[in-house]
C-alpha cells in the first residue's frame, strides 16, 4: 500500500468520524430543543424576575403543549 493510498483511506475514516459526531449532535439538539424554552424562563426568573418567555410561549400558543410536556418528563416539576 503507497502513501497516497493510507492516506486516503485516513482521510476517509476522519470524514466519516466527522458525520457521525455531527449526526450525534444533531439528535441531542432535537432531542433537547423542547426544553430550550423551559431553560430560557428559568434563567429569567432567576435573573431578571419576569415572565417574559412564558408569555411569549402563550402568545404563540406552545405553552400549554409545552406545560404537559414538562409535567410527564419532569413530575417534579410545579
């Protein structure tokens, strides 16, 4: 086998490692995304006090899809 051939198969494998990181992140990402929302209210109250986030949420009409979400995948949650 030359150089230009182990080189190319590297370069191959490296290719594929990069798909399947990014294929892994993608599935994380999408799988997180519902909570993004949750995360964001948290951090406003925490911080600033307000409600803005849960507003906006009804105002596009999520927040009570989002509110039954939250209370099967987080009982704990009030």
């Amino acid at each position: 086998m030359s150089r230009a051939e182990s080189s190319q198969e590297n370069a191959e494998r490296g290719g594929y490692t990069v798909a399947v990181v990014l294929a892994i992140l993608l599935i994380v990402g999408l799988l997180l995304l519902p909570f993004v929302p949750l995360l964001l209210a948290l951090l406003e109250t925490v911080t600033l006090g307000t409600r803005r986030v849960e507003g906006f949420c009804e105002s596009i009409g999520i927040h009570d899809e989002l509110t039954a979400l939250y209370r099967t995948l987080l009982p704990w949650i009030k």
